[in-house]
C-alpha cells in the first residue's frame, strides 16, 4: 500500500503528465493542404491520367519578368535587401499602399494605419494576437479559410461558426444572435476563400455596424481584391469617418504578383491598434522580407496595366467554369459559389468528401479539397462539398476537370 506522500507524489505526476500533454497545436488538425498533396506519393492512388492539381490557392507562375529584373538587380546592387528591415515595413512601401488605397476606396488612409506583415496569415495571426485573450470568441463563417480557424484554436480562442445560405453568403440577421460578452470580433473573407462568393457593400456595411454598435472589431481579408468584378471600389467602408475604431483589413500581394515564396502582406488597422501589431511583429520575425517588400512597392507603380489583364484572366476563368458546369447540375451536382480563384461545389455521392476526394485523384487524376476541411466536424455540409481551386488552369483544363467530374461512377469510386 503507498503511503500518503507516495500517493501525492503519484497524483502530482499524473497531473504534470496531462498538463504536458495538452498544448496549444495538440488539438489542431494537420495543415490541409500537405494533407491533400501527400496523397500524390500514395502508391495507392497512382492515377493513369494526367493530374490537375486544383487543391490550392498558391499562383504556380513567375512574377512577370520586368519584376524579376527589378528583384535581380536589387540584391546585386542594394545590401538593404539582406539586413533587418523596419518591423512594421518598409516606409515607401506603407505609403504606397496607403496612397493607392486611399484613392481606390475614398477613405482617409496613411502610412501610420499601415502595417507589411510575413504575408497575409501572419497579418491575420497579428490581428488576432492584439485583440483577443484567452477563451474570447470569434465569430467565423462557414466554409471557413481553414488557417483562420487554426490560429484561433492555438490561441486558445473559440471559433464560432456562423451559417451561410445557398450562395455561400454569410446570414447577417444570425450573427448578433452569437455575439457575447466575450465576443471579440468578425471575421469575413471578400471575395471568399474557399467559396468564391463575393459580398456586397451592403452587406459589409450591415456588418461593420453591427460590429461598430457592439464594440467588437471587424476584420475583412480581401487577399483576393484584385480579382473582384468591381476593383475600382469593392466597398465604402472606408468612407465611414470612424473606420478606424471598428475596422481591420488584410491584404496580401502574393497573389496578385505571384510572388508568394516572399511572403509579403499588409495589414490596415487605427494607429494605435498599430502599436499593439508592432510588439507582435517584432517576436514572430522581427522584420518582413526585405526583397519582396522592395517588389512589392515596385508592383505598385509599374504594373497597373499587367494586373488589370490578370484580373481579367481570372474572372474570365470563373465565367467559364460557371457556364461549362451546367452539364453537371443534370448530373446532381450543384455549384454553390465560384470567382476569383475558387467554386465550391455541392456532389451526389453517398460518401463524405473526405473519403472521395483521394479516390477522385486515383480514377480521374484530379486533385482538389474536400469540404470537411472548411467546416466544424460535426457540421454535416462538409461531407457534401468540394473546394475547386482553378486559378492556376486554363480554360482548357478546366473544360477536361468538369468533363472528367462528369464521368465519375459512384460505382467505380468503390472500386477497391
């Protein structure tokens, strides 16, 4: 029999042992995307046909060539490219932006409501880091950027999930019935990953009042902006005298240059919710890529004309993609949202997405996301969905990706 100490003793290091064993990424689940790329190297699910790869965001091309000249030539002829940098970037790169901003939106932005982050997550995880304590809430829609609900998890904050409709658009009258007093802020992504939807002004502006009447903040990734039909203003929340005090924007140059490998975005928030960003920067990197930063700005002013032809591109790759999936509505599929990069699509099957997406890749060499990995687990329209990432197919591929969907057998799909 263990004596008294003995028996403290035990129940201290079983305590201890628990305690170590439950840490702030314990509970997350892997990254999606390597999940979904190791399916490639399974010898199991080796397909015949040629893959399309449409399971992530990520530009696959170069930055067009006039930039990479302009990067080559800054690391041969400038060492500020390979030294720190200021933590909230680069001056000439936050006045740009706050410029061009400014001017798209209509708003009074500057440089001190500007700050460049290690890319658009990081400017996320900043955001989150200044507003949030442990246990707050914040509030997400659903299908949501699965990064997002990540961050939030190794935070030690709540997601929690607000219902969209049948066009992927978040229900505003549901919202403030989630909001509590721990309630820190919404979030809302324009134009939409995973789902492509795009929404209005209206409804942003219903939004930032509701955020703005109860004291929570507001916070709008628009990574994908320039691919938004109307790019000369997607909204007029910067036209709201007080944006400062309700709103956070987050911006990533990655897509629009395709430089994402220099992790370069913007994050645009009240100078003195600055200050708080700045402490956050300072610990994760201490400074953004000096190169990318230089690009970025470079971007800025010469390549107007060159991202004005890629958002054409892009959208006019989304109208394909809706007009030549009419065919698979006959089929019992459903196309719940589609622009910018993305469609996010409804199937038939019996089975999850989960356990048809690699089989899809095997019989059809297709690979893309399954809806499970946008969605709270017990959510049940994560089974019934797909993520469909075509910005990086032409419209060619696109017309054999929808075909080759087409054609898929339930019955083959089992096929062992």
């Amino acid at each position: 029999m263990l004596s008294r100490t003995e028996e403290r003793i035990k129940l201290v290091m079983t305590l201890t042992d628990k305690i170590l064993k439950k840490t702030r990424t314990k509970d997350v689940d892997p990254p999606p995307v390597l999940e979904v790329k190791s399916w490639i190297s399974d010898p199991d699910l080796q397909p015949s046909k040629t893959i399309i790869d449409v399971s992530q965001a990520a530009p696959t091309e170069p930055p067009p060539d006039k930039m990479l000249k302009f990067m080559a030539d800054k690391v041969l002829s400038d060492n500020a490219v390979n030294t720190y940098g200021p933590v909230l970037g680069l001056d000439e790169l936050r006045e740009s932006l706050a410029r061009q901003w400014s001017s798209q939106y209509k708003g009074k932005i500057s440089k001190k409501n500007v700050a460049i982050t290690s890319g658009c997550n990081q400017a996320f995880c900043a955001s989150i880091a200044t507003f949030t304590s442990e246990n707050d809430e914040v509030i997400v829609p659903t299908p949501w950027y699965f990064n997002h609900h990540m961050w939030l998890q190794m935070a030690g904050v709540k997601t929690v999930p607000l219902e969209t409709d049948s066009n992927m658009i978040p229900i505003f009258e549901k919202a403030e019935a989630l909001i509590t007093d721990r309630t820190r802020a919404i979030v809302l992504v324009s134009p939409n990953n995973p789902s492509g939807s795009i929404y209005s002004n209206e409804l942003l502006q219903k939004f930032y009042k509701l955020c703005s009447s109860n004291s929570i903040r507001l916070i709008l990734d628009e990574t994908y902006k320039d691919f938004h039909p109307n790019v000369s203003q997607p909204h007029k929340l910067f036209e709201n005298n007080d944006w400062k005090q309700t709103l956070t924007i987050l911006y990533s140059f990655s897509k629009t240059y395709r430089m994402t490998g220099h992790r370069v975005g913007a994050l645009l928030t009240s100078y003195e919710n600055l200050l708080e960003v700045e402490k956050v920067l300072d610990t994760f990197t201490v400074c953004p890529p000096q190169l990318g930063q230089y690009a970025a700005n470079w971007g800025l002013a010469n390549l107007e004309a060159w991202t004005s032809d890629r958002r054409a591109e892009i959208l006019e790759r989304a109208k394909h993609f809706s007009k030549k999936f009419e065919p698979l509505s006959a089929a019992g599929w459903s196309l719940r949202g589609c622009g910018a990069y993305f469609a996010f699509v409804d199937h038939p099957f019996k089975e999850g997405s989960e356990t048809l997406a690699p089989l899809i890749l095997r019989d059809q060499g297709i690979l893309l996301m399954p809806g499970t990995m946008f969605y709270p687990k017990y959510d049940p329209h994560g089974p019934r969905t797909f993520r469909i990432a075509f910005a990086n197919i032409d419209k060619n591929k696109i017309t054999t990706l929808l075909e080759r969907l087409k054609n898929l057998s339930y019955q083959r799909l089992q096929r062992t």
